[in-house]
C-alpha cells in the first residue's frame, strides 16, 4: 500500500518525465510462478521469535513444480518471456 509519501514521489516523477523520450526504455520484471497453492503468508511477530512453535508453519512441498521468468516491454511493444533459474544480477540481465 502506498503511503503519501510514496503518492508524492510518484506524482513528481510523472511530472518531471512528461516530456522524456520512452522510446528508449525498456521495463523488465520476473515473476515465480508455482503449481502449488503454497505461498508465503504474511506474518508480524516480535524480534526473536521466530522458531517458536506458533510461528512454525508445516508445508509439504511434495510434486510442486516451479518456474521463474523474466519478461520485458518497450514503446514496440512486448518482448520475449524468458525462463530463468535461481536469482539474477546485473550482469545477467545484461546478457538476456
């Protein structure tokens, strides 16, 4: 959820890049996607509790099938939708 804070930041970076040329940016993201309806759940607890009995959640992780991929868009349109294993840096970005 957004704060004012964060309202206001967006709101003048959308202001001072009206004008920008887009044609030159490319957006990426990745995304996890799982065949398990197993997730992380959110969870508050206090400081140095967290193998304490009631905060300890079971999950069988037995047949799940997961995939990473990582996807891009430009001013031309969507691009390719790629797979990905375990996390990436930079410099392999770059290289997709």
């Amino acid at each position: 959820m957004l704060n004012e804070d964060h309202w206001v930041a967006r709101v003048n970076f959308a202001q001072q890049n009206l004008n920008r040329d887009w044609s030159r940016v490319i957006f990426l993201d990745e995304k996890t996607f799982s065949s398990s309806q197993d997730s992380k759940l959110p969870l508050w607890r206090l400081d140095n509790t967290r193998y304490e009995p009631n905060h300890v959640l079971y999950m069988q992780r037995s047949g799940r099938i997961s995939v990473r991929v990582l996807g891009w868009i430009s001013s031309d349109g969507p691009g390719e939708l790629v797979q990905i294993g375990g996390r990436m840096n930079g410099a392999q970005y770059v290289r997709r």
